[in-house]
C-alpha cells in the first residue's frame, strides 16, 4: 500500500521512487491528504539524494497534470524560457522576431521576486498592457495572431505554484530535478511543441556554474523529449546584467530600441541567438544558423518592431510607445556613478544589481510589494571595456526622495559590486557557451 | 542574521550550526515564526547530514528549556529509560529495587504506540493507579518516598512532542542525533543526577544493529557528560521479548512474581543489572558489581516488594494487587499455540509479537486508542529451548469475542513469526551485550 512515510522512506535512502509513488504524493499535497510538512522532507531528501530522469519526468508530469492544459489548433508553436537573470529582456526581442517569421509564439510569463525582474512586469510599465487573459482568449489570440504575452495563471501546474513555494521557504530551490520539473511542468502544460531554454550562468544566475548549469540543461532536454518536444538548450552568461539596461521601464525603452536595431550587441546577439532557435524548432528554417539569419532579416527590416507593435496594440496597450519613450513611466532624477580610477572594468556583480534595484521600487521583496516601474540603472560600461576617472560607469534613475538612497547604492556599487582593475581582464565572458539541440522522434 | 532559510541551507550543505542557529530555530518552531514544514526539512537535513555532539546538545538544550524543568532537595536521584522492547517490564522491578537501596528514582513514563507497550499503560492495569500529578506534587513525593512514576505531562519539554510528530510522519525518526535530543531533552528537564539508559538492540527494537545501538549509546553518554550528569549505557538484546509475559496486566503480575524472586532469569538478571547501575550511579555502592549485590539483597530480603506496594498505595492503588491477581483485568479465554513439530526455537520475531498485542487490543494504532489491559501473550518456551510436538509455545490471553483473531494469530505466529528448527540454534543472544559508565566531571 502506497503511504506517504514510506516514500519519504525510501527517497531518504537513495532507492529510486516509482511513477505511481510519485503522482500518488502530488496528487495527495493537491487533496490535502498529504500535508505541507510531509512534502518538504521529501524535497530535502530529493535534493540530497536525487531523482533521475525516470523520477524526474513522473514529477514532471503529476505537476503537469494539476491543472489546465492547453494544445493548439496550429503548428510550430515554440516557447522560450530563461532561467532568470538581471537585465534579461530578451523575451520582447525574440517573440516578434521569431512571430514575424512565422512561429507562433504562446508566453506564459513571470513577475519578478528576489534579485531578479518579472517579464510581466516590465511590459506593464507599458500602461493598459492587459496580461491577465483567461486561457481560451490566450489561446485564441495566439491561433489568430502567432503571438501573445500573459502572466502566469493558478489554472497552469498549481501544483508547481505550491511546491515553488515551499521549496523557497527550505532551501531545496536549487536542485537539479526539482528546477526542471518546475520548469518543464509550466511550459509542457502551456501545449508549446518546441521550447527553447535560455539557462543562465554565473554570479547573477542560479546556475553559478557551468558544469552544474550543462546537468540542468541535459536534464531538461531529457524531460522535453520524454513527452516529444523538440528541444534547445543554451547556456548563456549572466556575470553582469544583460544589455545596459535594469529596471521595467527602462529595458522596455531598450527592448524597443534593438527591435529598432540600436541595441547592445550582447542583448541584440543573444536575441537573435534564442530567435533563431525558436525558427529552427518551429520547422521555419533548415538549420539554427538559418534561423539566425531569418530573425536577422526580420529584425532588419522592420517587421520584428511590428509585430510588437501590433501585440501591443492586441493587448490594450498604446502602440505609439514605441515612438515616443516619454509614455512610459520614468524617474525624475539621475544620480551618475563615476569611475573612481581609471582602468578596466573587471566585474560587474550582477545579483547585487539586481538587489538595489529591489531597494529602489524596481523589484519586490514580498509578493504583494507594488512596483515602480521607472527606476533602475543604465550602463555605460561593461565588463572589459576601459574607463577613465571621472568617466561615468552607469546612471542611476531613481525618485525625488531617493537622493541618499541613491548615494548609498552607489557607495556600494563602487566599493564592492563594480570592480576596476589596472589590466584588461584576460578572461572576458563568452556570451554564449554551448548550445544543443534534440529533436522528438514522433 | 539568523533566518530559517540560512539555517536550512548550512545543515543542507553539510555545515556545522552553531548553538545559537539551533535555539533559535526550535525556538521560533514553538513561537509559530517557524512553520512544521521548515522543521521537516531540517529534520531530513539533520538525518542525512548528521548532527555532531555539539549540535546534539544544543538540540537537546533547546527542546529541554522549551517547557519546565525539575531539581530536587535530595542527592542520589537516579532514573532509568529504555529505548523500548516488547515485554520490557523492568521499571516495575528495578525502581523498587532502587528505592530500597535509597536512591531516589523519579520516573516519568510513556504510553504505548505502536508495536511497544507503555510503562503508563501496564501500571495503569491496576485500578486507581494515579500516574497523573502534577508536578509539584511529583517532586513532593519522590523527595519524601524516593519513588514516584507518572506520565509524561506537556509542561516537559513540549518542543520534543511537536518534534516527534513531526518525525514520525516524515521518516525521520530512526536519526541517532535526533533519537538523543529527544529522549535527553525529557530526561535532563526531568531533572535526575544520573541516567541509566537501557537501549535495546534487535529485532523488536529501533535499533536493528550493535554498531547503530553502540553509537546511540555513545551520543546519549557525551550529551548527558556534556550536562553533568553520571551517564550509564547498557546495551540489552530484544531479539525475542523479555520475560515470558506480554501485554499490560500480564506484564504487572510477572513484575510482581519478580519482585517475589520467581521471575524469568532473563527479566530477573536485567533488572538487577540495571538497578545495580542506578544504586552506583547514585553513590550507593562503590562499583556496579557492589551495587548488584545490594539490589539483590532487598530482592531477597522482600524489601524490593514492600517499596512496589508502598508506592501503590500512595499512588491511589490497591496494594493488595501484590498477593491477589484476581484484582487484576484478566482475559477470559486462552488459546494455546503448540509447536506443530519438534526441534528447538530458532526466532521469535519481537515486533510482531507487539503487534499481534495491539491488534488485540493491549496497544493503540493511533493515540486516542483504549486500551485492553486483560489481553496478551505468556510464553513457555524462548529461543534456544527444546519443544516437542504439541508442546505448548504460549498462551493467547483473549475475549470471548476475539476466538477468530486469536485462531488467525496463533497461524500467523507459527508460519511467520516464530520459527522451529531441527537444530539447537549456533548462537542464542546475549542479554547484555555492553555496559559503559561515564562519570560528570562536576
């Protein structure tokens, strides 16, 4: 007879659980036989002790199958997911670019809590922006249009929201399977046919390794693969926020001026990169380099922009945002942080960026915490490049009763997250250390 | 600064916690900041990673000054505790034993759950026994009498109540640092000078292993040194139960053929053994072996005896139970299970006599379980003996209304949980396997 003790037993000694064992426990947190406490000594001894990818799956699927699943009445529907990281916008360059070429793009995406930012948050800053959807209108406004942009509802995996949210208050975040499973139970249930993975690495990502970052990446292509999704994985570098912008607004006005073509060349590669992806998957193109060159032509030629126009306008929001930055939100004031020394910027921290933004209103630290959608910081330099004293590293965009609070973030930054070295670092970061590919033989 | 989340995460890692990390975890548990599904993930942590002997003591200290503690006016207090075996009736024997030797023995027992009895439970077989005071008169009457024994009561140590649940329903009982803190939390608030700790080792015991057994004998003397008290550990077989009789009046009236000198060897020895240690522990004899000798003179002399009556009497019992059985609950019907061929016993599966006991109703399956004092086993023949075919094994002491049961039990032991063999077997258990003595620096 299946007990809920004896699970946690044999988890506790290192034995494989079976698929019946698991979806018997999901189900039973779900009913509320099995309770909260019983759960998280089995996400202790799962941590500890691992899941393969039998196990891995079998909670994968149980998760799945707590709630809503959507499938779509067309084909090529490819998501891309991050793992999470500061300044990561990549998401409102990829979609219209990969939409414009015919993929269709269904996103289910998150707000921001801790270090790093929530892509639904940011296109709020976009004001009317609607991303509370029922799912049948998603569906709808996907199968019409190849694109669509919601946050994320208690009807997808509310098994995940349960189990995320234990495994926040215990320690047991970052485990292999339990990260995937969470991943994979989302995106599987919101019916994409393909996925592309962004798996962030570094000092802004959970992923702080890359050994560890490639097990999670296997993991989850394994994952998609057992349940027929054409999979990509990328490994891309999170040692200093993505593109020069942080904070909602302000990676809006960047995302648009990429989409435009005037972007940084990390954000605007690393785009076209996943985009190009995204084509491949979706059957649009050939090889991954012919996708990149698709999303390339696209994004040349105007269509990209567009597209997000036109999702904007489909979604309540003001298009002509687009034109005219000073719709969105912006703070009032500009503190400039000024190198001290001339040199090499050597490293930029980009979990404690992430936190300072929390710190202005630009993140939240509890759940319910309200956003300020204007603050946050744009960067004049990167990791690498040479600055001279005096010279401006970053601004700080911040509020008219923030002025010490912006003295302080940037003492700190100086004295401890941005640091300047006398030689060129002989390591700069690649932004993009592998990526691979595997396709569902159905 | 101390968070649950840090703290999970050292002991997930494999780190020391410090003193401080552990009391204000169980702290916060008993306050409520803490959830039990924070808890749990500790607990699974803790058995996994372990818990060295500091952390241990601190555990222990912290669950101990969560509720009251006891100290006496008098020196000389000295208590026992067993780890639990089925048939384990010494406390019966060896307090009294104790008592007339002049060491003040203050016992604070439990109620069975499970595959064990409860030293509470047996006692409470004679009508009127009063194992609920309060406290204050508990220390009142072993400071006066020397002998006292009550039930555990919620003012002592309530952390480990809440801890103990919460380990019983996550698989995180069998720890030895946990199994430590939670019988040493109660037995340090309860406020005896020296401990014997009589911990079981075989099959009807948690402890399945010596090596297991030896290690939790060790963590219990080095917590117990680390609080100043005089530690004994003796490690005693449960691979059959001991003594001849199970379940509660049963247990009581071998008790007393005991105290009358007539009791089975094997109970005779171990309670000797054991008090022998209390009156040395006390400073009562000059050796263990001295303080064996002594407790077999007040066996002889009946003096043993007359503390059992006395303290009866003052508990709100009928003393005359000592000469007259009848007072007892017995069990109306026997049903005898003779050996099917001869040979010689080769095992006697503990556990499963205990719940054999319980399923008729001499043990609780859940908590708010009544108990039937009238039922339970004699046994006439113990492993390594000679039994012919048809000789009697035991004796089923059951209701009237329970003849089918008893039919299903008699089957079940005899092709599951006793076996016969053609051999006498090669090695028949020791009953005392190790006994060490530490003695409190102070």
């Amino acid at each position: 007879m299946l007990s809920a003790y004896n699970i946690i037993a044999k988890k506790r000694d290192g034995l494989e659980l079976s698929e019946e064992e698991i979806k018997w426990f999901i189900n039973g947190l779900i009913s509320g036989d099995i309770g909260n406490y019983q759960m998280t000594a089995l996400l202790m001894a799962i941590y500890l002790n691992g899941f393969n990818t039998k196990e891995t799956a079998a909670l994968t699927d149980a998760m799945l199958y707590s709630g809503e699943t959507l499938s779509f009445n067309v084909t090529g529907v490819v998501d891309k997911h991050s793992t999470g990281g500061i300044g990561d916008k990549t998401s409102f360059i990829l979609a219209p670019i990969a939409q414009a070429c015919g993929v269709y793009v269904p996103m289910i995406a998150g707000r921001g809590l801790g270090h790093t930012g929530g892509t639904v948050d940011k296109i709020e800053s976009i004001e009317g922006f609607k991303t509370s959807l029922s799912l049948k209108e998603f569906q709808k406004m996907l199968e019409d249009h190849g694109l669509v942009l919601i946050g994320q509802t208690g009807e997808i995996a509310p098994a995940d929201k349960i189990i995320y949210g234990l495994r926040d208050v215990t320690a047991t975040i970052d485990s292999i399977p339990l990260i995937t499973a969470s991943i994979m139970s989302k995106k599987l249930a919101e019916g994409a046919q393909g996925i592309v993975m962004d798996i962030k690495v570094g000092n802004g990502a959970f992923m702080k390794s890359k050994s560890q970052a490639k097990k999670l990446a296997k993991s989850i292509r394994q994952t998609g693969l057992r349940f027929d999704r054409n999979m990509m994985t990328v490994l891309s570098d999170m040692n200093q926020p993505l593109g020069d912008a942080v904070g909602n607004s302000l990676e809006i006005i960047e995302s648009i001026e990429t989409l435009k073509g005037k972007g940084p060349k990390d954000l605007t590669d690393l785009s076209l990169h996943l985009a190009g992806g995204m084509i491949y998957l979706a059957g649009k193109a050939k090889t991954h380099t012919a996708g990149i060159r698709k999303a390339k032509e696209v994004l040349k030629s105007g269509a990209a922009l567009q597209s997000f126009k036109e999702m904007i306008e489909r979604q309540g929001g003001n298009p002509a945002v687009v034109e005219d930055y000073s719709l969105l939100p912006q703070a009032s004031h500009h503190h400039v942080v000024a190198a001290p020394r001339s040199g090499f910027i050597t490293k930029i921290e980009a979990t404690r960026i992430g936190l300072h933004c929390v710190s202005l209103g630009g993140g939240r630290k509890k759940a319910e915490d309200k956003i300020d959608f204007g603050v946050g910081f744009s960067f004049h330099k990167k990791v690498g490049q040479k600055v001279k004293e005096g010279e401006p590293i970053l601004t700080i965009h911040h509020n008219e009763n923030q002025r010490d609070l912006a003295l302080k973030i940037s003492d700190e930054m100086l004295s401890k997250d941005i640091k300047i070295g006398r030689q060129k670092p002989a390591k700069i970061p690649n932004l993009i250390y592998e990526t691979e590919t595997s396709w569902s033989q159905k």
